[in-house]
C-alpha cells in the first residue's frame, strides 16, 4: 500500500496537464464511474454499453429505458460535481439536494430532490435507517459534525460521514449514488481524483458500511475507502505516464536526499 498523500502529491505536480488530456483523462474516468456507481444499484448496461450510451446516445435493444436514463444522469451530475469543486463550498442540504435531483430527475420527479417522508429498509441489511420524521435533524447535525471535525484526515472523515449518510437514507431512491458523489466532492476539494468504487467491489463495501452503521466500527470503511482513492491516484498516473511507479520513487528518492541535506546546513 502507497502513502496516498505523497501520490496525491506526486500526481498534482503533474499540473497543469493539457486540457486535451484532461479531457480524455475525464471522459475515461467518467464512463468508468457511471457505470460502477449505477451497477452497484442494479443497473443492467456493461460498460461497454455504458460508453456506447453517454458517447453516441444510442439505446441498447434489451436493455430497460430507465437505465439508459440512469447512466446520463449519472454523467451529467459528475460534470456538475466537477463545476461545484471549483466553487469550494461545504456541504448542505441543498447540495445534497440538487445531487439527488440530478440523479433521480426525470425517472421519478416524485421524489428528486425531495426528502422521503415515509420509513425504508435497506435489503438484506440490519442498519436501521432514519425515521422520516427525523431526516433533516440528523442531516444537519451531520453536516455540522463534518464541517467542524479537525482531528481527522480528510478520508477518514469523509469515510465516516459517507457511512453516517447512507445510514440517515435520506431519499427514497438514489442514496447510494448521492453519497458518492458527497464523497467525491470532498476528496476533490482537497486534490485528490475523482474515486471509482468498483462494482465487483460491492459485497466489501456494503459489509464495510454496514459494520460501521450498526456497530459505530469504522476501521474497515475508512480501509475501504483508503483503498479506492489509493487506486483511482494510481489509475490516472497510468493515464498520465508511462513507467509512473520508477518516476514515483526516484521522487521520493530526490525528497529523502535534498531533506537529509537540509538537515546537516542546519547542524
């Protein structure tokens, strides 16, 4: 396992990056990331499709209307999350709410953007979500808690809120991808790349959520979510540059030296 500050680090003196590669950077990123968010919620396109949808816009014989709509909602609400970094707000219940209202849209307006006011269960699950009546309170003593944490990193908050969040199920539908793009929004407020949770990822995910949620133990979702920044960093070196990893440690290498150095003008 990386030190996933040092590539954090290493893969930002990189910038600037031309906007041609970022673009394609971004689009690569942004088919990988729609699909893997919406399979973990069942949607049915494979990534294959999932490209062939967001490039072209052709629908795939067989495959329902809905999750054709899924995936370019998907798509355009990371486009809008990418606009709301550059802003740097916190978060907010409205944020939160326009996320899910991009999201949800136009395959249920019912409910985009809007709290549930009715009780859910999460299947196959023993997390007892929030009642109804008592969404927005938690909601705002979340954001509260999160806005003004200073004894954690940045993952590790962000990791504990994404579990507290899901947990709180404030949506009727659309939770799961709301959260992650919560997620995201934050770790790329403070540099680091957009993190794909991967689809044949779910079953630790979900077990690392629901350890957290219902046993206040967030040492596997914190790990977890370690994980996937630490390979989201390492996929777009790989899309930056050829032989990454010799270039990374020869880095290193130069640092220990020059601050060794330092150290003995001092002396």
């Amino acid at each position: 396992m990386y030190d996933i500050e040092k590539l954090k680090n290493y893969l930002n003196i990189k910038r600037p990056i031309p906007a041609s590669v970022l673009e394609k950077i971004y689009d690569n990123i942004k088919i990988e990331y729609t699909y893997n968010s919406n399979a973990i919620e069942g949607n049915s396109l494979t990534l294959k499709e999932t490209e062939v949808v967001l490039e072209y816009g052709i629908t795939v014989k067989g495959k329902p209307l809905k999750d054709h709509m899924e995936a370019k909602n998907q798509a355009y609400a990371l486009d809008f999350l990418k606009e709301e970094v550059k802003l740097r707000k916190e978060i907010d219940k409205k944020l939160i709410k326009e996320f899910h209202q991009i999201i949800i849209g136009d395959i249920d307006r019912e409910i985009a953007g809007k709290f549930r006011t009715y009780p859910v269960i999460i299947k196959a699950s023993e997390t007892k979500t929030s009642s109804p009546l008592h969404i927005e309170e938690e909601l705002d003593k979340l954001i509260k808690w999160y806005n003004s944490e200073q004894n954690l990193n940045t993952v590790e908050k962000i990791a504990i809120f994404h579990s507290k969040f899901e947990k709180i199920h404030p949506f009727g539908d659309g939770n799961g991808r709301t959260g992650r793009l919560l997620m995201n929004f934050e770790l790329m407020k403070e540099g680091y790349p957009i993190t794909i949770i991967k689809n044949e990822d779910r079953l630790e995910y979900y077990n690392s959520l629901e350890k957290a949620q219902t046993k206040e133990d967030y040492k596997d979702i914190i790990k977890f979510i370690y994980s996937n920044v630490e390979k989201s960093i390492i996929k777009n070196l790989e899309m930056l540059e050829e032989n990454w990893k010799e270039k990374y440690n020869n880095e290193l290498k130069k640092r220990k030296i020059h601050r060794k150095g330092s150290n003995k003008r001092r002396l």
